[in-house]
C-alpha cells in the first residue's frame, strides 16, 4: 500500500489536528471525534451519547432545521452521518476536495451552535426506540453486546450503547446541555481530514472554525474491575429460529502490546471461510450459516469472542466444537502451521488495506488512533507490528488467556435450562 503521511498540530485550546493527504483522492473527509461514549454514562442518561449522535444534525442557530444542513451538504455533491461506541463519538462529512470549508464548517456549528430543540428530541424519540426494537429482533447483531453485559455487567461498559426505552423516553434538553458540558471541550476532540487536500490549509479551516472553543476539564470513566474465577454464563430468553451464541475470554487493553498476537489468534480460529472454526462448526458440520471470532481491546479492559448462530436441537454440539478448538489451541500441542499463520496475517493485513481505500474510513482510523490508543500508530507500523507476530508470539497468548477459569459463554433463545450450558464450559 502507499505509505500515508500525515501532519498533526494542537491549536491553543487543545484540540488536535490531524491531515492525511491522499493526493489520489479528489474527495476528503471531514471528520470530528469525541472522546465521549456510553462508558461515561450514568443510569440517569445511559443513552444520551448515541440520542446525541442523532440531534447532532437537527438544526443550529445558524441553520435552524436538519432540511437545511441536509441541502447544503446534498448542494455540494456530499454525504453526511455519525457513529456512537462505548469510548468515542464521531460525526463527518464527506464531499469533494474543494468543499473541505463547508464541511468543517457545518461540523463546527454541530458542535457549538446545536439548538437540541425539545420538539425535535421529542420525535427523535420514536425512531431510537425503533431502532432498538430493530436491534433487538436481530440477534446476530445484538448478541456481542449481549456477551459484553456478561462480562462487565451492570456497569457502563457493560450497558448497551443505545440505552434503554425508560431513558430515551425521559431525555430532555437540559441533559444533552449537560453532557456536552462535560465532555465536549476542544481537549477532548480530535478533526481529522483525510483525502485530497494539503495539511497548511486544513490547519487554517480548522483554526478558523474551531479555535474559538473554549476549553474545560471533563469527566473521566469509570475503570473496569476484573476478577473472574470461574466460567460464567448469561442466557438472554427470547423465542428465535436460530441460537446465537457469544463464546470467549477476557484479554487485554488497547495499550497492551498482546493485542497483536491476539489478533492473528483471532483470525486464525475465525477469520474467515478457511479459518478454523468456519471449517468445523460450517463447512464440516454444518451446524451455523455464521461463525466468526474478533477480538475488542478498550482502554482499561478487552476481550476476544467467537460468534455463531446455531441450529437450536444442535446448539450443544456447536458450543463443544467451538471450546474444543479453544481447548486445542491453548495446549501446547495446538498444532498451528506455518501456513495457518501465514494466512492469518495476510487475511488482517489485506482487510486492512482494503478498508482504507475510503477516505472516511483512513479519518476514522487515525481519529481513534490519536484519541484512544494516545499515539497514532500508521497502517505501515500497524502491518508491520502484525508482519513480526511469530508462531511463539501466539502460542503465548492462547495459553494466557484461553483458560477454562476464564471462558464466558452468552446466548440468545429460547432456554431455562442453565446446567445443559454450563457443563458444556469445560476443556
């Protein structure tokens, strides 16, 4: 891939400013990214982070109705939207090169000029709550956040980022002023423009639209205590036609440097068609259409967690398969080949190439790198850091946290039964 070269500059009142020219590119995108996720959230808002994601283009003083902002970015040939996690908050926009202006310009008004009009928050209500009803009744989509509650439970980091119906159908304006009190300061966000344009005029766009925020200290999250002795099981009843299970370990934050070795471990069990459990649990068994394992890392705490949706009078069979692998890759005689690694490696490195062909994605990329890792590791570094992962390196990794003390199995169905699941999280 072509090297990607980028600038960075901090403006007085902290905000941080990140240029990746892509002078193939006669697109850019604008990017700004908040440190602020539902992991800050209490009881009261849990909710209000990604409630705000949708206000965020509802109108401003400046442009009072979400028909304006939509027609000045459909007039410029551009596409606009947003995206809530657990530790940050990111809105864009995405047009040609030579709209860059406009772009930071609408999302510097976003950010200080929102009118949160109560009757536009009253029917922003509806389409959240449907959203989560959408969510809800898909669970091979809701099943990670189904197996994170397992792991940290009733904490922030263990809610869903959605939030709940009692609290969406309560928020008001006064909460969105409050939240963004206390997590929106121009220390806490990073701009990023990737595309074609030049680093000296993005800096002066961004000066320009930005530097008038006035800085403050925020609020920080709550860490994740850990303390897992046993294998521990959660069973979300509900009535499908498919069992969709969340099956994996505890590991480690996103400064830890094991999460490279992790993550080739990922992609040598579930990353992809010729990947090990797609060929036991699909291929020979058929047993799941679906079958994956990724690994999350957060700042404090991560995980790694292999999915599947499972014929339900063969749901015990899949489970076995799937910790029977576990078991088999974290013993010492776990049989992982040259080219198993080999393929892991290239699998996680091609995806990453072929992601970063969007301008929007390369912003997100060095957004997140810059306000959640602390240090901005390039896509180059980042294959190299998997390109030097050895055979030792995973090995490693699978005996340290593939342990049976330390299995968490989360399930979607039909079931009462918790014993039928719990003798089944043995190696």
């Amino acid at each position: 891939m072509v090297a990607m070269k980028y600038q960075r500059k901090v403006l007085k009142n902290g905000l941080r400013i990140i240029t990746i020219p892509m002078s193939s590119f006669e697109s850019a995108t604008a990017m700004v990214m908040v440190g602020a996720g539902s992991r800050y959230e209490t009881h009261k808002n849990n909710g209000i982070s990604h409630f705000l994601e949708h206000m965020a283009f509802k109108g401003t003083k400046k442009r009072p109705t979400a028909q304006d902002i939509a027609a000045l970015i459909d007039g410029a040939g551009g596409e606009f939207n947003a995206f809530t996690g657990k530790e940050a908050t990111g809105y864009f926009v995405k047009a040609a090169s030579n709209h860059v202006d406009l772009c930071l310009d609408v999302l510097s008004d976003m950010l200080q000029n929102s009118k949160l009009d109560q009757a536009e928050i009253n029917k922003e209500r509806g389409v959240i709550l449907e959203e989560k009803n959408l969510y809800e009744d898909t669970p091979s989509r809701s099943i990670t956040d189904v197996y994170e509650n397992l792991l940290y439970g009733d904490t922030p980091l263990g809610w869903d980022i959605i939030g709940t119906k009692k609290v969406i159908q309560t928020i008001n304006r006064q909460d969105f002023v409050d939240y963004m009190g206390s997590l929106y300061s121009p220390k806490n966000i990073t701009v990023v423009v990737a595309g074609g344009v030049e680093a000296k005029q993005v800096e002066e766009l961004v000066e320009k639209h930005f530097a008038q925020m006035k800085p403050f200290d925020i609020v920080s999250y709550k860490k994740q205590l850990e303390n897992q002795v046993k294998p521990a099981l959660f069973i979300k009843q509900k009535k499908t036609e498919q069992v969709h299970i969340g099956i994996g370990f505890r590991t480690v934050s996103i400064h830890n440097d094991d999460k490279y070795a992790l993550s080739v471990l990922s992609a040598i069990l579930g990353g992809g068609m010729s990947s090990r459990l797609f060929s036991e649990v699909r291929e020979k068994r058929g047993l799941a259409y679906y079958v994956r394992t990724s690994a999350e890392h957060y700042q404090d705490v991560g995980h790694m967690v292999s999915t599947a949706g499972l014929d339900p009078k063969r749901v015990d069979e899949g489970i076995q398969i799937i910790v029977g692998q576990y078991a088999k890759i974290a013993s010492s005689n776990a049989g992982i080949t040259k080219q198993e690694l080999s393929k892991a490696k290239e699998f996680l490195k091609g995806h990453l190439v072929l992601e970063l062909e969007d301008s929007r994605s390369v912003a997100a990329f060095f957004a997140q790198a810059e306000l959640l890792d602390k240090k901005i590791e390039t896509p180059e570094e980042l294959i190299a850091k998997i390109d030097a992962v050895a055979m030792d390196d995973v090995q490693k990794v699978a005996k340290k946290y593939l342990k049976e003390d330390q299995l968490n199995l989360a399930v979607i169905g039909n079931f009462t039964n918790r014993q039928r699941f719990e003798k089944l999280l043995r190696f």
